[in-house]
C-alpha cells in the first residue's frame, strides 16, 4: 500500500479546528494565521477526496466523513508525540538498556547501588547485570554480548577499550582469632606458614605473579582453588586457612566477620577498568551510563566505600 500523500501538519491542523470549531482558535493555537490552517484543511480535504467540516459564515461543524476521520488522525499524531518523546529520552540519554558484565563481587557490591543512584536520574533507563568469570568479560563486549564491563584489568584485543578508573590494595582476609589477625602489616613472606585459599584461576596466577621474584623454596603457593570467592570466604572465616583478595571485596568479607590486613613489601595492587567496545556506535543511553561510572568511579571521585 502506497504511503498518504498528505502531511502531519495537514493532520495537525484538522484536529485542531475540530477541536476548538474556529479556524481562528486554531490558529491562534498553532502559531499560524487563519488563512494557512485553512489551506492546510483544504489540502487534507483534497488528498482525502472528501470534506471534513461543514463550513458557513457562522460557524464550523465536523462533516459526517470528517467525524470518522477524527478519530483515526487522532491516533496518529498521539502516536507521533509518543515517538518524539521516546526520541527525546534517547537524545538526553533518559531510557534505552544497558547491559553490563561483571564479576561475582562487583556485580554484587558496588554495581547495584551506582545503578540504583543513576536509575533515580534516569528512571526510564534499564540496567542488565550480567554475571561473568574475569577471564570472559572482554569476549562478551568484543561479541556484543554485553555493552560494557566493570572488572580487573585484563589485556584486550583492539576491538575493546580499556578505561582505569582505581586501584584497589590486595589484602588478606582471615578470622579474627587466627595468628595473622594480630598483625596490623604482614609481608608476603608471614603467609608461607598459614595455609592459604584463592578464589579461581585468576587470583592464583595473581598470587604466583606477586611472589615470581622469590627463589622457588620461599613462593607462596596455595593449598586449594575454589570456584567462588564465598567459598575462600567461609573456609577463612572457619578458620580453615586465610585468603587474598582486592580491598574492594570488603562489603563481602565483613559480612562473613572477616578481618583484613595490608600486604606490605611489596604492596601488590589491582586495577579496575572499564570495558566498551571500540568500533561499535553505542546508544546515548550506553554513552551516558558509561560517562557515570567513569565519574562516580575514577579518583578523586571513587565513593569511600571502594
């Protein structure tokens, strides 16, 4: 079916004069003079093949066609303020969805309340966490999975982006009775008496990679991996053997009645960045969300918390 040949001005100013009854009035109302509301009818009426008012020097009545019509032209110009206030929302990056990868920790501690900050200044904006291990989240923004990802700094390819936004101290995690907890600063050398947990392939290889400088006989080396960093957690919290992790990870740890320490000389630390796709245009509302956790995230701005 061909597309009508009138325009939405032409609909715009019908159902202005049908509902005030005055060309006059309608024009007022449309910033336009009299004389061009009603060309504007006439056109209608022209591509239409039929009238819609009935006109005398008195007054102006809808004709039985334009009664019927009424309705219909209605609908499309609702319709055509909705879409423009859709638009608008997407210009000033007030709805749209974002999807966001993360790992256990940061998707659990520190994305929902920058998100439910950001949600009150966008409510229209829809937010989609997606839980990730570290060593996938720069794959699901290279493919397309996600829009974006919050997490430790991991080498990418060129099709991503990587944004620092802070450090964070690795730090152990241990009872409150156990001997390590007596001590305000540990080195790296008081963990090899104590049997030590990480949490996935990733926080092994950190922990090789902090002690790789040490003769093969001194290296700390941990006496099981688990899968989730709940479960390094409650084996510590036990009393079972200690943990490491990065400072961020405190709103966790603290729930378990955890006590955290510094890990001095030297002090090994752990980049967050943020993760978007290079070559992909991103959505006004992937821009903005993207530009708040840079702001909120990035030093001096970080939240005290973190």
């Amino acid at each position: 079916m061909a597309l009508p040949r009138y325009t939405l001005r032409q609909l715009d100013a019908f159902v202005t004069v049908a509902e005030l009854l005055s060309f006059t009035a309608a024009a007022d109302r449309l910033a336009l003079t009299p004389s061009a509301v009603s060309q504007l009818v006439v056109e209608l009426e022209s591509s239409l093949d039929f009238k819609l008012f009935e006109r005398s020097t008195r007054k102006v009545a809808l004709s039985a066609a334009g009664k019927e019509f009424y309705g219909s032209a209605q609908t499309v110009l609702k319709h055509l303020r909705l879409a423009e206030v859709a638009a608008t929302d997407l210009r000033n990056r007030a709805a749209g969805l974002v999807r966001i990868a993360a790992p256990m920790v940061i998707a659990s501690a520190i994305l929902p309340p920058l998100i439910r900050d950001y949600s009150q200044l966008r409510p229209k904006l829809v937010v989609r966490i997606r839980d990730a291990a570290v060593e996938q989240m720069t794959d699901m923004v290279d493919s397309g999975e996600v829009d974006l990802a919050l997490g430790p700094d991991r080498q990418s390819s060129g099709n991503v982006l990587r944004t620092s936004l802070f450090s964070s101290p690795w730090v152990l995690w241990c009872a409150k009775d156990h001997p390590l907890a007596q001590k305000q600063r540990l080195q790296w050398n008081d963990l090899r008496a104590h049997a030590l947990v990480t949490a996935g392939r990733d926080h092994e290889l950190s922990v090789a990679q902090m002690g790789a400088a040490l003769p093969e006989d001194q290296r700390i080396h941990p006496i099981e991996v688990v899968d989730h960093i709940s479960t390094a957690f409650g084996m510590a919290a036990a009393g079972l053997a200690v943990t490491v992790s990065p400072a961020y990870v405190a709103p966790w740890a603290k729930r378990q009645g955890l006590v955290m320490r510094r890990i001095v000389d030297p002090e090994a630390m752990r980049q967050v960045c943020l993760y978007r796709p290079a070559h992909r245009v991103a959505s006004p509302a992937i821009e903005g969300f993207a530009e708040y956790l840079v702001e909120r995230l990035q030093k001096p701005h970080r939240p005290p918390a973190l």
